[in-house]
C-alpha cells in the first residue's frame, strides 16, 4: 500500500470516528421543545417563576463575590465595589419583581400566595440590608468587615428565599400533574 493511500485511510478512519462521537451529542442538544433548553424543559408551565429563581441565584452569586472580595482584596476598590452592588441591588429588585407578578398571578390560590409573600419578606430584609451595603461601597473608603458583615446577611436572606421559591415551584408541579 502506498504511503497516500495509508494516509487517505487513516484520515478517513478519523473523520468517521469523530463523526460518530459527536453525532449523539448533536442529537440530544436538539431534543428542546419549544425552544426551551436546560432545566426548564423539566419544569413546564413555570417558566415565569423561575425568572425570579434566577435573579435570585445571581444575586446571591454577586453577594458572595462581593463578600469574598471584601476578605480577600488588600485594599477595596470603591469603584469595583460600587459596581458589584449595583449589580447585586439590580437582580434583587428583579426578583422582587418577579415575584409580585408570579403574586398577581396566582389569584385565589391561598397556599402558593403564602409561599410567594414569605419570598416576598425576605427579598425586601435582603433589600434592606443591600442598601447599608450600597452606601458603604459608595464610600471613598470601603470598610471590608462592614461589607462582608452585610453580604453575610444578604446571602442568608436570599437562601431562605431561593429554599421557598424551590420548594414553591415543586409544590406547584406537583399540582399540576395531579391536576393533568
């Protein structure tokens, strides 16, 4: 055999065995009804809920960022602070939008009307607490114990509302098969 045609073949065993490893991960990244990727495809109909999860899931991401940067940074940067609790502040008040539509939403519905005012208490104490945090990183010296003390906060009151919105959206799904 010819050193082309040994080279032909090993090219060609190459592509078909590349082809054959991609191939199946092609096919399941198509399988999205709707559009819809990821999680959410587990968890139909609740799309609009989860909006808020999401927004609270980054809000606590940019509470501990900030947290971890405030411990760990020599000297803090109050533009880089400053800007990290804008964003903090911003998904915050997302979630808390969010949520009073989802409130809207559910009507008459009395147990997840519950669920979502308790969200509701404790994206307004993590509201709260973001704005001493805001005015410190707004300083033109930025005290890290402060920040880190009021991030502390944020982050417990922002896992205690993602734990009733998870356990929200679970109830609810839950209903909704029983209702199917």
């Amino acid at each position: 055999m010819s050193y082309q045609r040994k080279r032909l073949l090993k090219l060609g065993t190459a592509v078909v065995s590349v082809a054959f490893l991609i191939g199946p991960s092609v096919a399941s990244a198509q399988r999205g009804a709707g559009g819809v990727t990821g999680e959410a495809r587990l968890h139909p109909g609740t799309w609009s809920k989860q909006r808020a999860s999401r927004h609270i899931r980054h809000a606590r991401d940019y509470s501990r960022d900030i947290y971890r940067y405030s411990r760990d940074a020599k000297t803090i940067d109050p533009a880089v602070a400053k800007s990290e609790s804008e964003e903090l502040g911003r998904n915050i008040t997302k979630a808390q939008q969010e949520v009073a539509v989802a409130c809207q939403k559910a009507g008459s519905d009395t147990a997840t009307v519950a669920s979502l005012k308790s969200i509701e208490k404790h994206l307004a104490s993590a509201a709260k607490q973001h704005k001493v945090l805001h005015e410190e990183c707004c300083k033109a010296s930025v005290d890290g114990g402060v920040s880190m003390s009021c991030c502390s906060t944020i982050i417990l009151d922002l896992d205690k509302a993602q734990a009733e919105q998870q356990a929200l959206l679970r109830s609810l799904e839950i209903n909704e098969k029983k209702s199917e």
